[in-house]
C-alpha cells in the first residue's frame, strides 16, 4: 500500500520499533514540507542546489568595501610557463567587519592558449580545444571588475594569484585572500578545505566545475550564517587578511633535519623563482620571535639571524 504526497510516492511502514517514535507523515507535503519530513527520519540529509546570487548595481552605503571572488582554470601547474585558459570573477560588496553585501557583477571568459589543452586538464575541467578556439578573455570587463577591489579572494590564492599576475598587470597591486589557508574550516566542523567539501558539507551542491560556478559557490559558503554566531567564514578571512605575517627562510639548515623542519610546517624553496634556496614558513607577525628561537635552538643551535621578510595581503601569495 502506498499513498502519494505530490509528485512521488512514499511506501507505508510500520512504525518504528524502539522508544523513539517516527515523525508523522502529513498529507498534501509541500516541497519545504518534503524535505523537513526526510531530515526528521534521520536517514536523509538534504543538499539545496546553489544558485547565483542576483546581480544589484545600486550602492549600498552601508558596505562600501569593493571584493572579488576569484578563480581560474590552466593548462598546468606552472605559472610560469602554463596559461589561463578561463577565468571567472565576482564582485560583491562588504562593510569593515565582515558583512557580506551585495553582488554587483560578474564574468566568465574562456581564452584561447598557445598549445593545446592537456588531456588531463580537459578531463578535470571539461574545457576542450573546441571551447576556447578563437576565444580571447575582454580585458577592459576584467579591469573594470578588479580596478576598484580592495581584496581578491582565491581558494588557493597561492596558485592563482601568480596566473592572475602573469596575465595582467591590474592584479599585481591588489590585497589578496585565500580560502584554504585563512579560514580555519577544521574549527568550523568541516572535514577537509576542498571547495566540493565545503560546498556539500554547507548543504549545497552545484553544477560542475567551471570557473564562475566555482566563485558564485565560493561566496556562498564564506557568507554561510551559523545560528549563535556572527563570524561568517567571510568575516574571519578578511580580519585574517589584515594581519601582517612574517615569512621565515632558515638557510643553511642542516641536511639531516629537513624531517623536523617539515614536521613543523616548513616548504621547501627551489630557489627557481628568486627566493632563498631553503626550507620557508610564514607565521603572525606577533609569533615570529619564537619561531626565531625555535629554529636556534632546535635546528641551528647558535643564534642564526636567518632571512625574514615581513608580509601583508598585498604581498602574500606571489610566485
């Protein structure tokens, strides 16, 4: 025996058995209604799919910071030599605390690369050739979206802030956020940094993995609302984008403690894009004179003044 609700049928069960009994089931559900009903069994849970915000041109005094959520899709992992084949922006506006505002717009564009696109890009992006033959991102939409930004925010600026820079002047002099590294989503409950987790774990999914789409769903989660609390995501990252930080290049460390180094968070620097040849960590600038006597006395064991470079978000993230 069955009985429909709407669009679909749902089998009747017996009760459940236990000291617990199982939610009603009403008649004539609404969607609301549909899936207030799944959640209650406790056997469901339920992703609203994403949708873009609407675009609203006119300023709202109240927030009168300008920022732009950020992404773009490669050819490779080397800025150095690969080429942004798409890129997707959104501007919003935000207040001095945090507040999320209003979308005021938003571009896509494809562009065409010298080569052709790798198949395992195609395969993570599903961008072909045939997409950006004879395509060319408009530069003067770009510049007039990004010229009056008071902050880009990347999920990875360290990745996508050196494309930005090598393709276009207009991002050089900006302040730069990242998503990954300056919200702290572990804090939050959240499972893992990658933006599919976020979005499926703030209870949402959305189509695919294209660059605009990525941005509309970025914003989303970094002005997700949590009951009890006023510090968004968005809130914490730009009061972490204002602080400064100090990176930390402890040079001529010896060889048979690079294992200590990593274990405490340090990167290795080639060299290849003009930093010192060494093993590298950024800290708060208020922690950088105990990281100095962390490395005197566990790694160098004499009072070494190993290179420091002092950085702010205008800074940060460049190759």
């Amino acid at each position: 025996m069955s009985t429909q609700y709407d669009m679909f049928e749902i089998e009747q069960r017996p009760a459940p058995t236990g000291n617990r009994p199982g939610p009603r089931r009403p008649v004539g559900m609404s969607e609301d209604d549909m899936v207030r009903y799944l959640q209650a069994t406790g056997r469901y849970r339920i992703l609203s799919k994403l949708e873009s915000r609407r675009i609203v041109t006119d300023v709202d005094d109240a927030f009168p910071l300008r920022g732009i959520v950020l992404d773009t899709e490669t050819t490779g992992l080397n800025a150095r030599k690969d080429e942004i084949i798409e890129i997707g922006l959104v501007a919003f506006s935000f207040n001095a605390v945090g507040q999320v505002g209003e979308v005021h717009a938003v571009y896509g564009g494809l562009q065409e690369p010298s080569g052709p696109i790798p198949a395992e890009i195609t395969r993570l992006t599903g961008i072909t050739d045939a997409d950006v033959a004879g395509q060319m991102i408009n530069m003067a939409q770009v510049k007039a979206l990004v010229g009056p930004a008071d902050l880009i925010i990347a999920h990875n600026a360290g990745f996508d802030r050196p494309f930005c820079e090598a393709f276009s002047p207009i991002f050089a002099d900006k302040a730069w956020a990242c998503s990954v590294s300056e919200v702290d989503w572990a804090g939050r409950g959240f499972e893992g940094t990658k933006l599919g987790y976020l979005i499926g774990q703030a209870g949402y999914f959305h189509e695919g993995h294209r660059a605009v789409d990525d941005c509309h769903a970025l914003l989303e989660v970094l002005d997700q609302k949590v009951e009890g609390s006023s510090i968004t995501p968005f809130s914490e990252l730009y009061r972490a984008s204002q602080k400064s930080r100090v990176r930390i290049y402890a040079e001529h460390s010896p060889f048979d403690l690079k294992e200590h180094l990593k274990g405490r968070g340090y990167r290795w620097s080639d060299g290849s894009d003009g930093r010192p040849k060494s093993w590298w960590i950024e800290v708060d600038e208020h922690l950088a004179d105990d990281e100095l006597a962390w490395l005197q006395t566990d790694i160098y064991r004499y009072d070494a003044n190993p290179p420091m470079q002092s950085l702010s978000a205008f800074d940060r993230f460049k190759a």
